[in-house]
C-alpha cells in the first residue's frame, strides 16, 4: 500500500526526512580519526564516493549505521538516524582527545526524491555502488536503484546543503511512507534509537551491503 503512492500517474515523489541528520568532522585528523572508530575505510574515501558506514560498541554491536562522503580533503559527513546523532557525537567527542577533528552537527535539511525510470533490463548497481555530487551549497547522493514489480526501476536521492530552496521543501506523508518502504526494498537496514546495541554489523548482512571493510 505505501508503494502505491509512487506510480506512472505520479512519477516522482519529493519529502524533506525529519527523521534523519547530518554530522560532520572537520580538521586535519578526522579521516584518521574516524578510520579508527567505524566500520569503513576512511583513508581512501575520494571525493565523489559514498559509502556506508557502521559505528559499533565495545561489543561490536551498532550503535549507528551512516552515509558518509567528503566533499574536501578535511572534511567528512556522515548522515544517519536523528534520534542517534546526538548521543553519536557525544560518545566519539570522548575519543578525539588531541587528534585535530571537531564533530559538529548541522541543521542542514535532509531531502529525498523518488523517480521511476524506464526499465534498462540491466543488473542492479550493488549497495555500496554509491556517488555524490556538490556544487557547493548542495550535496546530492545517488543511492541504489530498486526494482519494484510492476512499478519498474525506482531512483533514489538524498540532497542536503544550506541551499535556501531544500528548507522549504515540505514534509510529505504519502511520500515519507514511500521512502520508509523503499529503504525496506533496499536491503540496506538503518539503525534508529529503539534498535541501537542490538545487532552485530553481520547479523544485518553489513558486510555483504559495503558497510564492512575487513581489510582496513
């Protein structure tokens, strides 16, 4: 019933995600800093490319599961659940001790947009298949396509920046409900408040979705 709400009659779906947030780590240490405290490699993240990202307790259980891409060489942003950012950057502001990272989150909105394209046929992009783009006020994220049955090939975007046109984008229900069942299709789960310390990266099929690198 929530794919109902994207069909050939209403190609394209626009909402502003109240229930995702942006943090970003800025200084000349964060790429090293974060390299020691999430699942992905930080070191050679270009800019350009998106990757998923887990943050694990002492137990190896995730406490945060992220988006994370930079836009400069000592810049990184990582997006994710807003009711696990706060405590997020609490519990990594612990360990910056002398590195040179300040984390700060931002207030920038978070939007996203679903448009059916015309069936290629073709294989599916895997899950870490992911790239941004930026013109400096706007950081737009090409997520992984999905195929729906007998709605087609459905594209993902998230858009985030201080470009004054995204904070006036609306939070719309109908297509709220849309993103909350493709993020479902997708495969690729999202840790929020109620879920934190629960599962182990695997127990999610992290590894097999990019969000594990082992070789880090």
């Amino acid at each position: 019933e929530e794919m109902s709400t994207l069909d050939n009659s209403h190609a394209r779906s626009e909402t502003r995600l109240p229930d995702w947030a942006l943090m970003v780590a800025r200084g000349k240490d964060a790429r090293a800093f974060l390299h020691g405290q999430l699942t992905q490699d930080m070191d050679h993240l270009l800019p350009g490319e998106v990757r998923l990202a887990g943050y694990c307790s002492a137990k190896g259980r995730l406490l945060a599961t992220l988006w994370v891409w930079v836009n400069a060489q000592d810049e990184v942003f990582l997006a994710g659940s807003a009711d696990v950012m706060p405590s997020l950057l609490k519990r990594l502001s612990m360990f910056v001790l002398r590195a040179d990272c300040k984390l700060q989150l931002l207030d920038w909105p978070v939007v996203a947009e679903c448009t059916i394209k015309e069936s290629t046929g073709g294989d599916l992009q895997p899950g870490w298949a992911v790239h941004a783009s930026s013109d400096g006020s706007v950081t737009t994220i090409h997520l992984p396509e999905i195929d729906l049955p007998g709605i087609g090939r459905v594209a993902r975007v998230l858009r985030t920046g201080t470009e004054a046109g995204l904070s006036q984008v609306a939070v719309s229900e109908p297509a709220l409900d849309l993103w909350h069942g493709l993020e479902v299709a997708s495969g690729i789960a999202r840790v929020v408040a109620s879920t934190q310390d629960q599962f182990v990266p695997q127990m999610l099929n992290w590894e097999l979705v990019g969000g594990v690198n082992f070789k880090k």
